[in-house]
C-alpha cells in the first residue's frame, strides 16, 4: 500500500519505531544509507542501517511502512534529521523545492528566459548566464519592446495565437520559476571557489613546510575534481535549456529534468556548507586553525573523490555510525535490539 503524495508526516506502524522516546533518522556521514538513530534504556546510543532493520523485521518494501522508509531515505538528502511525526519534505512528496530563492535570483532567471527568447526571434538565439550583463540589457527600454514582440511570435509559433500571448508568459514565469533555484544554486557554488581562492593562498603560505604543504595541495587536487564535477552538472543544465522553444513546448518534462539536477546540486552543496562557513571566517595566515582546516577539508574530499582502493577499504572499516555501545558488527547490535523487542 503506497503513502498517498499528500500525507507528509512521518508515521511509521512498526514498534520498533515508536518504542524509543529519543530516535530519529539521519544519513550517514561515511557511506551516505539511512539510519535509525535510538537511544537505549540503558543510555547507550545504537545507529541502525534503516535498510537492515527492514531485513531483520521483515517489513515489506510494498507496505505502508516500507513505502515511508523509502520517502524518509530520500528526504535525508533536504533535511539532516527526521523524527517520527515530522512532515516530509516537498521533494519527495510533489517535486517542488521546500526551500526559498530571493526575488535577484527569480529576476536573473527571468531575464535569461526573455533574453532566449529575445535572441532567438533575431535567428540567433543566444543563452547569456552572466548576472551583470542579463540586468544590465534586460533595463534597455529596447529590450523591453523586444521581449513583448518575442511573447507575440512565441504565441504563435506554440499555436496559441496573439490573443493568448498571456499563455506564453505565464509558461515563461513558470520556466524561471524552476530556473532560479538553480541560479540560486549557482551563487552557492561560487563559494566552493572562494574556498579553492583561499587554499591556494594557504599553499603559498606554507610552501615552505613540507607537511602542511602537501596536505593542502591534495587537497586542492581533490577539489578540482569537486569543482570539475559541479560545472559539468551546470554545464549540462545550460545544454539542455538553451533551446527555449524546445523548453517551453517540451515544459512538464523539462520541468522535471530541471528538478532533479536541482536536487542533485542542492543534495552536494548542502554537504559543503559547514565547510564554507568555516573557510569564510578563516583569517588566511599561518596558524593552528588554518591546518586544521585544511585536513578537515582533505577528509571531507577524500572519501568522495580520491580514487585509490585502499580509502575504499578505510570508508568499510569506518561505516560512519556514532555510538555509545561496544557492540562489535551491525549484527551483534540487531541481535541486541531483537532481544529488546522480545521484552516489550
């Protein structure tokens, strides 16, 4: 029985889940699974892959309770923590962002959108994703006559006619709607760079030290990797909306190609940004707290880009749960927790 997209609260049938007065569910660090995160009668703090514990209690993919699991895994990527009885978040439920873009990002990626369509009624259309320099021609009262002319064609060309030229802008407003979370997403991984900026500077500073020094250069080389990634992922979102006829006459699946590499972005930013806050109150000289930085930043990196088998072997060892128990494999501390169960 599926979980019907409108009921957003997280509550789970199974007694395992509504036994502990403090649990919650978290991703981990490490290897990124689901898990449940309870707290003992006797204290200790026991972490659970979710994916076992519905192995061990034979809970059905296909019931209710499997169902949510399947949701609350995927809404880890919005949220850090879920508790039973919190709402899901709108990811997972309708396709919407549950987060906010401000009105500069809504406006960039209007303008981008009448800019397309600007260019591509002159014959050579044209995407410009320069912040400055889409305000800067949008303000040409030119321009502005242009994009009325353009929301005229398009209405023609989409078989709406003239009169329904209020389809068309309707259909564009929906367009930069979806696109200003990914302009806002953008702004947000200029900061990465500032990140990159300020290792390169901490490199100069310490080329004289050999340890500090190579720890940050591995670091740097593992960010470029980051970096790399990051505008392939944008790249390939300019590639596929720089057609803005084929956008707005292909719109609900454009719509959705948009939201998930919005989600996808926003899933990889949001690991960053402890580390950006940091690195934005780092005074850049020599000193304890700069090195620390560096190697939390090296460690933040390594499990995610470095390509050698023996840091795949290091994330195995380290599954990445937090706990208070010395209980010695994942199966030893479920056996603990069936023997629990068989007391309630």
């Amino acid at each position: 029985m599926k979980t019907p997209k409108t009921e957003r609260k997280i509550e789970l049938e199974h007694k395992i889940f509504k036994t502990f007065d403090e649990c919650h569910f978290q991703k981990s660090d490490i290897s990124d699974e689901a898990l449940f995160v309870l707290k003992m009668a006797e204290g200790s703090v026991v972490s659970l892959p979710l994916r076992a514990i519905c192995r061990e209690f034979d809970i059905d993919p296909d019931s209710k309770d499997g169902d949510l699991i399947s949701l609350i895994d995927q809404a880890l990527n919005f949220v850090s923590v879920l508790r039973p009885g919190d709402n899901l978040p709108l990811e997972v439920l309708t396709g919407e962002a549950s987060w906010e873009v401000d009105e500069e990002n809504q406006a960039i990626a209007y303008n981008r959108i009448t800019m397309q369509l600007v260019t591509w009624m002159s014959g050579s259309e044209e995407l410009i994703t320069d912040p400055d320099e889409l305000m800067q021609i949008a303000e040409d009262p030119n321009t502005k006559k242009k994009i009325n002319q353009a929301f005229d064609e398009v209405a023609e060309k989409l078989g709406f006619g003239k009169e329904n030229r209020e389809e068309v802008v309707n259909l564009v407003h929906q367009v930069a709607d979806e696109l200003s979370y990914i302009e806002t997403l953008r702004v947000r991984y200029r900061k990465i760079l500032t990140v990159d900026r300020k290792m390169q500077e901490l490199r100069r500073i310490y080329a004289h030290e050999k340890g500090v020094l190579e720890t940050v250069t591995q670091a740097i080389r593992l960010l470029d990797d980051a970096k790399r990634k990051f505008e392939n992922t944008f790249d390939e979102l300019d590639a596929n909306t720089g057609e803005i006829m084929s956008v707005l006459r292909n719109f609900t699946s454009q719509r959705q190609y948009i939201r998930s590499k919005r989600d996808d972005l926003y899933k990889r930013l949001r690991a960053w940004q402890p580390l950006i806050i940091q690195w934005e109150e780092l005074e850049l000289e020599r000193g304890p707290q700069a090195v620390r930085l560096v190697k939390d930043t090296y460690q933040f990196l390594a499990p995610r880009f470095m390509k050698v088998k023996e840091w795949l072997l290091i994330t195995k060892m380290q599954d990445g749960v937090s706990e208070q128990h010395s209980f010695k494999n994942e199966d030893e501390r479920m056996g603990a927790l069936k023997g629990k169960m068989m007391q309630w």
